[in-house]
C-alpha cells in the first residue's frame, strides 16, 4: 500500500484514455475537440464563475464538463482524503460505502475510488444522488471502468446505484446507510442559491447527512476556489459549529473552535492550492479558454461524528509564502486567530520547517505570542 501521507496524485493517463473514448460514444455529434472545445470550455467557465446556481439546470456544455471540468477535479477529493488518512482517521473496511450527492459526471466518486486504491480498500459500494439524467449517463459509463482493465492499477471497482434526485427536496434519512463516506463535490454552492436562509439550509443538509454516516466514516465537501462560495462554505462551518448539533463535528480544515477569523475582512478566503499541473494533452485547450493549468485550487470542509480536529493546537498555513526583499511571510490561522509568520533570510537554515510551507500546510507555533511571530524568535514545527 502506498503511504497514504503522500500528495494527491496527478490524473493518470488511464483515465485520460477512458475519458477520451467516452466522449464519441457519450456525446455523438455533440462531442468537441480543439477550438470549439475551447470555447465550450470557456463559456461554462464564465457561468461557473457568474451563476452558480443555473448549473442546476445545466445539461448542455457535457463536452467541456467531459474532457476538461471532470478531469481537472477529479483529483481534487484526495487532497481532504490524504488528510484524513494522514491523520488516522480513514473509514475501517476492505469495502466502503460511499454516497455521493450531487455526483455530477462523477468526478468526486472517481477521485475517491483512485485514491481508495492506495488505502488497501478492494472496492466501493457506492450510491449517486444526481438530478441530471445525462449526467448519470456518463457517471455509470466511466464507473463501470473503474477498477478495470487499464485502470485496474489505478482505482478500485465502483458498484454504482444512481437515483435521479433533487438535493434540495431529498430525504437523507431514506437512503439507508450507515455510509464510510458521504462526498458533495462542487455541488453544496449551487443549492437554495436565492433562498434568505441559504447557508442554514446547507449546514442542516449536512446535519442530516451526519445521521447516517457510519461511526468513523466521514463527509468531505469540495467547493470551488472562489472568494463568494469559499466564504460562504466558512459560513456553513461556522454555522455547523453554532448549531452543536449532536451528531457532526468540524474535523478539517480548521484547527480551531471559534468563528472563522478570515470572515472579518471581505477580502480574505480560505482554499487549497496543491502544486499539480493539469495533464500534457488538456494544456493547450486550458491555455486557449484563458485558464491556468497549474495549480488546484479548491475550498473544503470535512466532518465527522466524533471530537477532534485534524490537529488541535496546530496553526493551519491559509497564505504565502509571499517573498520580499530579505524576507518570507506566511499567514496562519489557529486558536488565537490569524497570524502573521515571518522569516528573515538570513534565517533561513537546513532543515528549517517553513522551507515548502504553502497553503493547507499544518505547523506547530510555540514562543512569542501574538498577531506577527518572528521564526528566530518561536520554535516552529512542521506537522504536516
């Protein structure tokens, strides 16, 4: 088994060529490559970008969400994963029962079964909430592969149920369980988007989902990198915290019991950024919609039934490293709120513990206290 501890991996080739083989036979004449997949590409990005909400009745673009969307988030789930596995706390059993809410093409659900791979796990049983039948076309399509023939190395096998439902109007309860895992990738943002009550409304979803989730199982919710749906997911935490409901707790990526500090100011969110490149073959069509293809970039929150977060006391890294002259900063956030840790090069030694420090990273601070900390002056440990 490989060390869960490890980074998210890249997209494998294997599911590149899965994906390229699904679109003639998923798509027909709708399927696109080259330019026009470049601005069906960057159309949908815009509306992903301008009106969350209306992708609950987007069925059209499958061909952008197809060959660039789905493979670009794919990977995204093992980030929270690895975190979970890094911390003890990876669900017990060779198979695991996953549910899936708003499952889209599947690309939280194919990005768990790839990751289940590295953890011993030998298949998932695994049902799919989706709205959108042409979604969960393609989502039996590509799970039906997981697992198999050329991927069979790279991702365990799904046995896939699917059930056409509105997130909005669903009874959690009535799905059964208890499940390891309950995954909502990309998809919390895009519920009750003009209701008054919003964010009440998806802390209780998530509330409810708590109810049916096995006793060291876990929900993990992946949300875009946007300031507005990044902000909003904060507020659903701080939400889930207010509320103390008896059933969920907040496991990641906080390490701390209060409001979100990074609230205060509008221009502050909190994300995931891990240094992966898209593949080599949908760099050209990133670089003709006018995206980047470096970097992920993701907003999530993990929960689970029991006390303790993914590291009590820790400082969680939420931006930098920023380089000036003769200097490194960091932005932290932790029990006392945000600070300010920074480094003066002359400082900078072998094996110092901010050296590859990025977002998402978790240090230990202890000595001199306060909003701005001075790396000769705390001893700093890198935990993760």
């Amino acid at each position: 088994m490989t060390d869960p501890r490890a980074e998210p991996h890249a997209l494998c080739d294997a599911w590149m060529h899965a994906i390229d083989e699904a679109g003639p036979v998923l798509l027909g004449p709708h399927d696109r490559k080259g330019p026009a997949l470049e601005t069906e590409v960057a159309r949908l990005s815009e509306l992903y970008t301008r009106d969350r909400g209306a992708l609950r009745s987007q069925s059209a673009a499958l061909a952008a969400r197809l060959r660039f969307f789905l493979p670009r988030d794919l990977p995204k789930v093992e980030g929270p994963l690895a975190e979970l596995a890094w911390a003890g706390r990876w669900p017990r059993g060779e198979r695991l029962r996953v549910l899936d809410l708003g499952a889209g093409l599947g690309a939280t659900l194919l990005g768990t079964a790839t990751f289940a791979r590295r953890m011993g796990v030998t298949g998932l049983d695994a049902l799919a909430i989706e709205r959108d039948p042409r979604s969960l076309d393609v989502l039996r399509h590509l799970a039906g592969r997981s697992g198999r023939g050329a991927l069979e190395a790279h991702s365990v096998p799904i046995a896939l149920e699917t059930r056409e439902l509105d997130l909005e109007r669903i009874d959690v309860r009535a799905l059964g369980g208890p499940f390891s895992l309950i995954t909502l990738g990309l998809s919390l943002n895009e519920l009750w988007t003009e209701h008054a009550e919003r964010l009440e409304r998806r802390a209780a979803l998530l509330a409810r989902c708590a109810s049916i989730l096995s006793e060291d199982g876990a929900i993990v919710v992946i949300e875009p990198a946007l300031k507005e749906s990044a902000r909003e997911l904060a507020r659903v935490r701080d939400q889930v915290k207010a509320k103390a409901w008896p059933d969920v707790r907040v496991f990641a990526p906080c390490t701390r019991e209060g409001p979100c500090p990074m609230l205060a100011n509008e221009r502050d969110w909190c994300h995931e950024e891990l240094p992966l490149a898209l593949p080599e073959s949908l760099r050209p069509t990133a670089r003709g919609a006018g995206l980047r293809w470096e970097g992920l970039s993701y907003a999530y929150l993990t929960l689970r039934r029991i006390e303790g977060s993914v590291a009590d006391g820790a400082f969680r890294v939420v931006g930098g490293p920023v380089a000036t002259k003769g200097v490194t900063e960091w932005h932290g956030c932790g029990a006392p709120g945000l600070v300010r840790i920074t480094r003066l090069d002359r400082h900078r030694h072998p094996g110092d513990p901010l050296e590859g420090a990025r977002r998402g990273s978790l240090v230990t601070i202890e000595g001199e206290p306060g909003e701005r900390i001075r790396s000769d002056r705390a001893a700093i440990h890198r935990v993760r």
